[in-house]
C-alpha cells in the first residue's frame, strides 16, 4: 500500500541562494528528504538595494518552485532619493505580502491535499496568517519561521516608537501567533524578543541554532584557491565571510586590518573579504582611504559550497556585526577552527570567550567601535602572531566550543520536522 505524502506550501519572501545563507534552501529540501512533497512561492526582489541581484535563479530537485517578482524593481534601482527609495522599499514589503497571499489562496482553493502551510520570515508568515485568519487554509497549521531580529531588538531596547509605525507589518508578525514558530538563535536574542512583545508564538516556540555542514573542505578546492590568491608561504590571512551591507559593519574590519598594518607594522599580510552586496564600492573606498588598497582583496559573491575551501586559506576570521555575530559564517568558522576576532553584542559571548576560544570585544553599537578599540584588537592579533603557544591555547579551546555546540544539518532539521509532525498527529 502507497503511503499518502504530506504536503507542504511555503510562503516566501526568500528566494534560494547558491552565494550566500544555504538555510532558506537547505529547510525545504530537507522537508523532501523526509518524503513530503514541497511547493514553494516566493515574492523575490532582485533590485539593485536587495541580496539576490547577483544569485542566479536556480530550482533545487524535487521543489515546484513558483516565483513572482515584486513589482517596482527598476524604479527601485534607478532610484536615488533616500526618502523615496525608504517609502518605495516599505510599499514593497506590503506588496510581497499580498502577491504571497493572493497565490497561496489560489493554490488552497484548487489543492485540499495540503497539510501545513509555512509563512518563511515576514512577508510569507503575514501571508500565511491572513489566510488562516480567513479560514482559507483548512485544517492546515501554520508555521512562522523567522531567522533573527537583530534590527527589533534594537529598537525595542531603544524605545524608539517611531520604528514601529514604519515596520508595523514586523511587530504584527511577531505579536501574533502561530501553530508553531521557529525562531533561529542566531544570537540577536529573538526569544527576549517575543516574550517583551508578550507574543502568541510563544505557546509553541523552537528556538534553534542552524547548523553546519561537518564534512572536510576538498583539498583540491584548498589548492585552487590559494593559487588564486597568490598566497605566499608565511603569510598571514585575515577573513571575513558576509554581505557587503550596513548592518554587517566590514568597515570595522577593514579599519582593525588598517592599524594591524599601520599601527601595528604587520607587512606580509592581506584581508580577503568573500561576500557581495551594496556597499562594495563604498567599502573598497575606505580600504583606498585608508592605504591598504593593495592589501584588501575583495573576492565578490562565491557558491556557498567552496566557502569552507576559502576559509581554510584563512588564518583569523574577523565578524563585527552590528546586534549580533552569532551568524552561519562565525559557525562555519568555528568548524574550520578559524579563530575567531568579534565583539560582544547580543548572544556572541555564549560562543565566543576572550582569549579562551578567541578574541571578543565590548561593544556598543549606538556609539560604533572607537579608535581606541579598533587598535587595541589589532594589537591582540598581534600578539597572538607574535606568540604561538596562546593561538594554539585559542585552537584548542575552539574545538572544545566546536564539539559541545555545533549541530550538523540533519541534527537541526530532525528536531524541526518532529515538531512539524507532532502538529499534525
């Protein structure tokens, strides 16, 4: 006898990445590993001012993909008024949310076989609601899948009002509730979050750590690379693996790596930066700026799988975040036993302890990393160049954290999809 299989619709204001954050991928094609038949919709945005105008479309095996691209997207990118592209980028959001909800009402009305209907971050979650609210989704649950807050805890601890009149749709979408919410503890303290907003999703909450992919880095990627960085024997490699955007703050990376060569006179030395996004050229002008131009190589946007290869040509991987460093690169970084330069904002201490496992820093995002600090980090690099026996003392206490708190994939969506099953028993 056939076994009927489950069937799940993702709504998504997320499209699939092959350079960047494997999750939003990686999350559906787990659900068909486990034999359920996936449908996924996605309200993508491909303007210039977003993270996908440089990722391919691509459409993994056994997904029925349907995508839809917001609307505005060229005006968006011609757009230079700050005021206009902020309002333009708000209408957006709400116009992602309908799309989501118009199609997933279509598809509920010509297909009864759907068992849960799962609203991936804002727009896709507000989309699922709506639906529930207006008993389009049958006896499906509904599933709220957010992966951080960084920027609401922000303002939430700021008491800034005015935050919540111009992302009402966000506090609505963490107010509310759900049959089941899964919250990334991505270090940006989403929990505190929605039990400040007394929210409904806390009757049923995970809050879970991404994991990580264990296997080794392929040694002939190794090789390639480091030809294609020209590294030299003994030459010190710093990294960082990121968005080029605001809140990912490369511009305090690049002002440390600056004094360690400055200040510091570390000569054979380069900062290799993987990642792509709006903020490249203004970033590359700071490292011209700043006189280290020739130092700085910028790689651009790579396919999430050779990530690992790059950061085995690293020496020390640097992550200054604004809100929270607890991201998937400073977990891939701990795999690699990369070690680990960052600063202590939301939960980044529970990982990352000073000169015990790496080198982290006080912060306070509301007033920026001073001078005083970004020199006294790169004198700590320094230091640890200089001395051997504490980098490998550093190592040895990263594999230690790597051990007791890194999660494979398939860990972290098994205790997924068994909260997902006992939904629907």
């Amino acid at each position: 006898m056939q076994t009927i299989k489950r069937h799940v619709l993702f709504l998504s204001g997320d499209d699939f990445k092959e350079k960047s954050i494997q999750v939003i991928r990686k999350t559906p094609e787990a659900y068909v590993k486990n034999g359920w038949k996936v449908t996924y919709f996605v309200a993508r945005d491909s303007s210039n001012k977003g993270n996908y105008y440089y990722e391919n479309i691509i459409n993994p095996e056994g997904i029925d993909v349907k995508r839809w691209e917001i609307p505005f997207t060229e005006t968006l990118n011609k757009a230079k008024n700050k005021l206009f592209i902020v309002l333009l980028v708000r209408l957006r959001r709400y116009l992602a949310i309908w799309i989501l909800f118009r199609e997933g009402q279509k598809f509920l009305k010509a297909n009864s076989d759907v068992d849960v209907v799962y609203g991936y971050e804002m727009p896709g979650f507000l989309a699922a609601r709506m639906l529930k609210k207006l008993n389009k989704t049958g006896k499906a649950p509904i599933i709220a899948r957010f992966q951080g807050v960084v920027f609401v805890r922000e303002w939430l601890k700021r008491s800034t009002w005015y935050r919540r009149v111009l992302n009402a749709e966000t506090f609505f979408a963490l107010r509310t509730k759900s049959d089941l919410c899964i919250m990334t503890n991505d270090g940006t303290q989403g929990d505190w979050v929605l039990k400040t907003l007394s929210s409904g999703h806390l009757k049923n909450l995970k809050f879970l750590v991404n994991g990580v992919d264990q296997s080794p880095p392929n040694e002939g990627d190794c090789e390639r690379i480091r030809r294609e960085l020209k590294i030299c024997a003994g030459e010190h490699i710093l990294i960082s693996v990121s968005r080029l955007d605001d809140h990912k703050r490369v511009d305090r990376c690049i002002r440390v790596f600056a004094s360690l060569v400055n200040e510091q006179g570390l000569d054979n030395c380069r900062y290799i930066i993987v990642g792509e996004g709006a903020k490249r050229k203004e970033f590359e002008q700071l490292a011209s700026e700043l006189d280290i131009a020739d130092k700085v190589v910028f790689v651009g946007a790579v396919v999430q799988s050779q990530v690992k290869a790059y950061l085995s040509a690293g020496e020390f991987f640097l992550s200054m975040y604004e809100g929270s460093n607890v991201g998937n690169p400073l977990i891939e970084a701990i795999q690699a036993n990369k070690i680990i330069v960052t600063l202590n904002n939301g939960d980044t201490g529970e990982w990352i302890r000073h000169k015990i496992n790496g080198l982290i820093y006080e912060i306070d995002d509301s007033k920026g990393l001073q001078p005083a600090a970004v020199r006294k980090i790169a004198a700590d690099i320094m230091e640890l160049i200089q001395n051997p026996d504490l980098l490998a003392q550093l190592k040895a206490g990263l594999t230690e954290t790597r051990s007791a708190m890194l999660w494979s994939w398939e860990e972290r969506f098994n205790e997924e999809i068994n909260a997902v099953k006992q939904l629907l028993c």
